[in-house]
C-alpha cells in the first residue's frame, strides 16, 4: 500500500474521532450553485476553543428517564458543557422541532413518530405517538412555515397537515418506492420543494445506474405531489440532507465497503482488496447538491492522495467498474467538498444557523456519524462541527464535538445517529442503540 496515503488517511481519523423548527431557509438554486474555491483548513480543535478539546462529562438522568445503557456513561463534550440523558425513544433516528417546540423523532422499524413535549428543566418529556402504523419511517422535515410535515417512509413520501401536536390530512407525494439495500429515506424541504434520497440497493452494482428508478440518487418533489424528478446520481447512501444557510442543498453520503486499490502505483495492488486500503477508502462524502450533479457511484473513487485535511477531494477510475474511464469520465465530475473517514456511516447533518447554538459554537455544520459495522479497529459514533465559510459558502476541517459512545477497544454502549439545535441553545441527540435523546448543553 501507498505509505504516504496510508498516513495521511490516519491523521485524518485521529482529526475527526478526538426548542424551535430549523429557520426557514430560501428555496436551493440548484442550477446556479455559487463558486466553490478551496477551503482554508483553519479549524482545529485548538483555534476554536468553545469547541474543543473535550473531556469526559457524566451522563445525568432526567426525573422520569429510564437511562437503560447509557447508566453510569460518561460523554466527551467542550468544557463546561453538559449531557443529560433526556427521554426514552426505543430505536429513535432522525429528528426535527414542531414549530410550537415540541421535538419529533422517527424510528425506523418501530413504524413510529414519537413526539416529545418539553416540561421541566431536569425532567423527562412528555411522550405521545404522533404518528403509527407507518413503514419503517426515517426522515422528518417541515415545511418554513411549519404548517406541513413531510416524512419520508420506506417505500413513499407523506406530507401531512400539522398544527397544535397533531398531524392530519395525509397526502402520499411518492408512492412505490424501492425498499431493497439502504431504504431508508431521508427528506429535506426548500419552499414548496421536498427532496428526498433513493440510496443504492446494493454495495456496489454499476448497473444500479440504469434501474428505473434509477438508484443511488437525489430526487425532488413538489408539494401537491407533482414535478417528481432526479437530482442527483451516483449517491449511493445520502438519507443525510439539509438546507444550507446559503439555500443550497447538502448531503452527507455513506461510501462503499471492500473498496479495490485504485492506483496504477509501483505497490502491486491496483484491482486488488487490500485490508489496510479498505479500512480507509473510500471516505464518506459532505458536499453540495447542484442540479444534475454526479458523485460518481460506484463508478469513480474519492482520491485523498494529494487532500490530508480532507478538502475539495477529486476523483479516480474505479479499477473494476470504470478502469478505463469509457463509462464516466471521473476527472470531469466536481470535487466533494468534505471528506469524513471511512465507514463513519454519517447518518445526520443540519445547520446551527439562526439557531441559539450558533452564538455558542459559530455557523456550521453538525455532522453526526453511526460508526463502521465492519471496519478493523471499529470507527467511532460521534458527531462533529464543520464550520460555515460564508464567503466562499463553504464547510472547513470539522472538530469532534460529541464522542465517548466507544471505548478504546471498540466495545460501544451506543450509536449516535442525529444532532439537532433546540431553541433552548442545547444540542439533542438521538441514540437508535440504546433507545435514548441525549440533551447536549454548553456551558
């Protein structure tokens, strides 16, 4: 293996593992996005001291809580920061504030979107269903003026009529989807628009680019339920979606296992599965979804052979699906903005923009990642912070914010799986492995 790759992609991974609605935000200009010059790596740990470096913070119990595994844990947090454990959501994932300050939160499997009423400070919510019966739901998103909620299901997207704790009147906008691989759907909403992800049935199956629906892929939708169309291919996990505070849409994506070695090198190993290679390719992907845009899956490899901080990353022939480059031209596809560590699996992303934690910790990204399922060390559940370049509207070098679900021998008691603001300037954090919210404050 590349000697050099191998430390740069190392020095990477130690980087990274150390009550309100989201503000509405302009409807994305996918076709115009703006320019995108390369990032200046200037956050770190150290240059951002409401962030980092953390240290570990035991976990208190709201009254009424049942903290299950989470009992006598400690999470790496900022100083002064502080965690609680805060409600009780069996398999809770994605997550989104009402509009009157309640949180909502899917779970999957479970078929249910649990709503959790805030009481009081270090009490429990109050727990009810919003909504049951539902086909393993995932994301959750509302509309900007919080009169719609948009859930994405397994095999379709729902919008739903909210008001006062309530959700009626629902409306299928998609129907029959595919279920099969990563069906999960994440959602996001601009305006009238709602995006939604169709990610891959399988790890790494080219032909997944010629299905109908095509797979892999970014798609939008109107809210009647019209103008349903592609965005985006060569996605080939990106249920992580969020509006960025420039308007554009994001997405952070989950790369491919068992990786060929794609460099035509003295090392011996193009074409072949070498471990050490696996356990850091491909990197997960953070960038910008522009109307018509390419990732290149599973076609085209992320190349961090010339990017160590992880930043405006090209790309290079696959050697089994594309060793010539006659199926995509990789060099012609736009740099990912954001690269994350292999197998992290980011599962979340949303923005502290006009939210009270951007006084706290600056206008960003959180970037929450489940951790590898079978990967050699295991990576780590966390979640972290990409700062906002507004100039260039840009994310930068993310920092660790949120760590300590894993011990050092890889052993975890949970699995992070999203971050989201609340208006009382806490972070909240679902856990789908031990069936928790964690309530994340600064100090």
């Amino acid at each position: 293996m590349n000697l050099r790759l191998a430390a740069v992609l190392a020095a990477a991974t130690l980087a990274l593992a150390a009550c309100s609605p989201e503000p509405p935000a302009p409807s994305p200009t996918l076709t115009s996005a703006p320019p995108t010059p390369t990032p200046t790596a200037t956050a770190t740990p150290e240059s951002n001291p409401s962030v980092g470096p953390l240290a570990p913070v035991e976990l208190t119990v709201a009254e009424g809580t049942d903290p299950g595994p989470a009992r006598g844990q400690s999470l790496n947090l900022p100083a002064g920061w502080t965690a609680e454990v805060w409600a009780n959501v069996p398999g809770a994932r994605l997550a989104a504030w009402t509009p009157d300050g309640r949180l909502l939160v899917s779970n999957g499997g479970g078929g249910t979107v649990t709503m959790l009423t805030p009481t009081q400070p270090g009490k429990a919510p109050t727990a009810s269903a919003l909504l049951t019966g539902l086909n393993r739901p995932q994301g959750l998103a509302f509309t900007p003026d919080g009169t719609t909620l948009v859930v994405g299901e397994s095999d379709r997207i729902v919008a739903y009529d909210y008001s006062g704790g309530k959700a009626t009147n629902p409306r299928v906008l998609v129907d029959n989807l595919p279920t099969s691989g990563h069906g999960a759907k994440g959602v996001a909403i601009s305006g009238d628009t709602v995006f939604y992800s169709l990610g891959s049935g399988s790890n790494r199956d080219a032909s997944e680019r010629n299905q109908n629906p095509e797979r892999a892929s970014i798609w939008r939708v109107n809210l009647d339920g019209s103008g349903n169309e592609m965005v985006a291919r060569g996605v080939r996990n990106g249920m992580a979606l969020a509006i960025a505070p420039d308007g554009t849409l994001f997405s952070a994506v989950n790369q491919m296992d068992n990786q060929p070695y794609p460099f035509r090198d003295d090392s011996g190993d193009y074409g072949k599965e070498v471990p050490e290679f696996i356990n850091e390719n491909p990197i997960e992907q953070v960038t910008r979804i522009t109307d018509g845009i390419d990732l290149g899956w599973p076609l085209c490899v992320p190349d961090t052979r010339e990017t160590p901080n992880l930043l405006d990353i090209p790309f290079v022939n696959d050697p089994v699906n594309n060793p010539e480059g006659d199926r995509l031209d990789c060099s012609t596809l736009p740099n990912t903005m954001l690269g994350l560590p292999a197998h992290s699996a980011p599962l979340g992303l949303s923005f502290t923009a006009g939210t009270p934690l951007e006084s706290v910790i600056g206008q960003g990204a959180l970037v929450t990642v489940h951790g590898s399922w079978n990967r050699t060390e295991p990576r780590e559940p966390s979640v972290s912070f990409a700062p906002w370049d507004s100039e260039s509207a840009t994310l930068g070098v993310p920092v660790p914010l949120v760590t300590g679900f894993q011990s050092d021998a890889g052993a975890r008691w949970g699995r992070s799986v999203t971050a989201v603001p609340g208006g009382d300037g806490s972070l909240y954090v679902t856990d789908d492995a031990a069936g928790l919210v964690y309530r994340i404050a600064p100090g």
